[in-house]
C-alpha cells in the first residue's frame, strides 16, 4: 500500500513548478487569478487525451470565466511535447512530475503494467481549482481514469464559486 496523504481543500497550492511543452515553466501557486490544473496519466492514456481534448474545446469558455487553465503530468520532455503537439492543445502542458511531489498533492500514483504501457510510475487523475488568493477551492483526486469531474459542469459550478463568493467546502 502506498503512502499518500490527503490534499486538504481550503489549503494554499505548494510551490511546485514544472516545465512546459512550450519552454516556459508552470507554477500555479505563482499565477494569479483563478486557475485550474489538471493533473493527467500521460501520453499513453487515451481516456486522458480525450478529456484534455474536452478542455482545449471549453478552453474559450474558461478563459471568459476568468479561469487560466493548465495540465501536468509525470512524462518524460519528448512524450509530454509529442502529445501536446499531435492533440493541439493550446493551454499550457507541464511535465516532469515527480513521484514525491505527487505524493505530496495526495495523488494516487501507479506502476505501468508493461513496458508498452509506459516506463515510469504515474499520477492517476486529479483536477485543483485554484483560488486567487492561491488556495484550493475544489480538489478531485480519483485512483482511476474512468472517473474524473464533468468539465462543463466544474465551470457551471466555478461561475457559480465565483459569483456567490461561494466558501471552500469540506474543511470540517
């Protein structure tokens, strides 16, 4: 069993920074205004490709909402740069996640279960709304790829945070 530790929402988003598909680096505890991150498998998973293909379409919407988006997961420069290139995305793709600070964002990690699959352990899926005064607003950690938040219902209910200066839930 492994040891991870619960991210706790209403907690400020640790300084972590990765770089980017684009050359940049990305820190969402430095960014400003709302932000939302979403942490993916990588490249071999097509269940993620699919979703971060359902974020580049609401991506406009999200932006209109005041929300910078990102995405982040464990690969390797030439995987994470390869996928973003063939996919099209237009937000900003990090990569180089490691197992400690996966850990540290109480995310569950998985060993591939063959070297076609991929060659290093990986988060599995997670998404962190970002306040912006830098805390967590929402966390969503699953421990599989067939369970992850509906984009368009997370941005209906992010306009809604948004409007009604609505309180981080679950910190009781």
């Amino acid at each position: 069993m492994a040891d991870t530790t619960q991210f706790i929402a209403g907690a400020a988003f640790p300084s972590m920074t990765w770089a980017q598909t684009d050359g940049g680096r990305l820190d969402p505890a430095g960014m400003r205004g709302w932000r939302l991150l979403v942490v993916y498998r990588g490249a071999h998973c097509p269940l993620c490709e699919s979703y971060l293909g359902t974020l580049e379409g609401l991506l406009g919407e999200f932006r209109a909402a005041g929300i910078a988006v990102a995405a982040v997961s464990g690969n390797p420069k030439e995987k994470a740069e390869a996928k973003a290139a063939e996919q099209g995305w237009s937000f900003p793709v990090g990569y180089g996640m490691t197992v400690e600070e996966m850990r540290q964002l109480g995310l569950y990690v998985s060993t591939p279960r063959s070297p076609e699959e991929t060659d290093r352990p990986f988060p599995e899926p997670a998404i962190f709304a970002i306040r912006p005064d830098g805390t967590v607003q929402i966390v969503d950690v699953s421990n599989a790829p067939f369970a992850r938040p509906d984009l368009a219902a997370l941005l209906k209910g992010l306009r809604f945070i948004q409007a009604k200066d609505y309180p981080v839930r679950g910190t009781a």
